[in-house]
C-alpha cells in the first residue's frame, strides 16, 4: 500500500462529520488526549512577514474564538498566513505587469521559445493553492464553517434531548 495524503486531526473529522469509531486507533485517541483547546492564542512567529503577522490575528482570532484552535494547528496557521502573504504580494505584481500588456494581460510574457506563462503567475497560484491546503487543514472555509454550525447545533439539539429522556 502506498503512502496516504497527511492524516486529518480528529476533532476536523468531527466537525466535518466524517468520524467513525474504526479510524480510532489507540494512537489517534492519545493524540487527541492531548489535544486541548489554546487558552490565548499566541504571538505569530517572527518568521512571519508583517502582512501574514496582521493575517495571523485575524484568522487566529476568529478560529479561537470558534473553539476549533487546538495546541497543535500553530503550524498549519503559520503556514496558511505564510502562504497567503506570499499570494498577496505576488498578486500585486502581476497586476501591475497585467497593465502593461493589453493583449494576454500579463499571463503570457515572452521566453526563450516563444510566449510562455508567466512565472510571478505561475508562482501566484500556487501560493494560493498552499494557502487553501493549510487553511483547509484548520478550517478556514465557507464549507468549513457550514459544517462546525451543523456539528454545534447537532450537539445543542442532543444535549437539550438528553435533558428530557435522561
């Protein structure tokens, strides 16, 4: 068997609706022992530019204040911050080169063999492909967002049930 894509954190799989009791193996449970909400959320690396620093905060601040911020998701934050500052500041570049050139718009330029893509965006969507994998990965989302609404109201409409038939 080959190898599989990153394993996802337990409590994603919560929110997402797609936990089972058979992916509970003895390591997953301890992992998720150990995975406790983060009181403050801390300080963004100082490898982090001042766009993703601002980026930090913003997310960081919204996903703690939904309660799905764990101990463990600084790196994937870190990486999400990194990556959509990194699209940011190549997507002003290429706008600028876009009103340069009225026939392609920027996403040919000129190569060694004639009109190739663009590298600054080539290099723009794949920041922006990274940005969306991480921020996947701690659910930044529309989609995300939806299903930690139906997970919470689920719990609600069960615990307001168990009040009653208790």
């Amino acid at each position: 068997m080959g190898k599989r894509g990153m394993p996802t954190v337990p409590a994603l799989r919560e929110i997402t609706g797609t936990t089972r009791k058979a992916r509970h193996s003895p390591e997953a449970l301890a992992d998720q022992v150990n995975m406790v909400n983060i009181e403050k959320l801390p300080d963004p690396p100082d490898t982090l530019d001042e766009r993703a620093c601002a980026e930090w905060y913003r997310v960081g601040t919204a996903l703690h204040a939904a309660g799905v911020l764990h101990n463990i998701d600084s790196f994937f934050l870190e990486q999400y911050c990194f990556y959509w500052s990194l699209h940011y500041d190549l997507k002003i570049s290429f706008n600028q080169m876009k009103g340069m050139d009225e026939q392609t718009h920027g996403v040919l330029v000129r190569g060694l063999h004639g009109p190739t893509r663009n590298p600054i965006y080539r290099e723009m969507m794949s920041a922006g492909r990274e940005a969306e994998f991480y921020g996947a990965k701690i659910g930044i989302g529309p989609s995300a967002r939806s299903r930690l609404a139906l997970a919470r109201q689920e719990e609600e409409t069960t615990s307001v049930g168990a009040k009653f038939f208790a």
